[in-house]
C-alpha cells in the first residue's frame, strides 16, 4: 500500500472510531476498522464529477472470535460516519458497510 493511500485508510478509520465512541456503540463492538478498495467509483462532489476511492467499514460484534456478526449500527451514525469520511478524506466519495457474518465471512479483509 502507497503512503498516500495509507494516510487515506488511517484517517477514515479514525473517523470511525471517534463516531463509534460518540454516538456510545464504540463498547458494543468487538472489532472496527475502515478497509482501501482496490476500485474507484464515479461520484459527485459539488458540481464536479469525480473518480475517487471507495472505503469500506467492518464493524462485528463476537463473544469468542470464532462467529461474528456485523453489528446493527443505528442508520444516523452510519450517516454520520460516511458523510465525514466523504468530506474529510480526501481521495473519498464512497463508503460502504460490509453486513457479512462469519461464517461464511472473516472478520479480515485480505
């Protein structure tokens, strides 16, 4: 991974942990982080078309590990986080959420 394009996943996954701790689901969750997608995706920024980066959030809740599932975040700090990330990282104008439970997922993306 480039510097550019690690200082791009460190402030997003920043971003999600100070909305995860603010909006009090931070102790809920097991494990979080911000994945870098090898894509870009058009979007639209201001009145300028743009092809930038997506990122994607993992977010699970798990007793041991060995199962997890992704964590029900309230709609209004899934909103929260991906209007930051969008606005303040730049290089960003998508953010998706992975809804997959382990099994048949991992908690990593690789």
């Amino acid at each position: 991974m480039t510097p550019e394009r690690l200082a791009v996943l460190r402030r997003a996954d920043a971003i999600l942990i100070e909305e995860l701790r603010r909006s009090g689901e931070y102790d809920r969750i097991w494990q979080a982080f911000a994945v870098f997608l090898p894509l870009q995706s058009v979007g639209v920024m201001g009145d300028e078309r743009t092809y930038e980066n997506a990122v994607a959030l993992r977010c699970v809740t798990s007793v041991d590990g060995m199962t997890a599932d992704w964590a029900r975040l309230p709609y209004e700090a899934l909103e929260r986080i991906s209007a930051r990330v969008v606005n303040e990282v730049a290089g960003v104008n998508r953010v998706v959420y992975d809804i997959s439970s382990k099994p048949p997922s991992t908690i990593e993306w690789e």
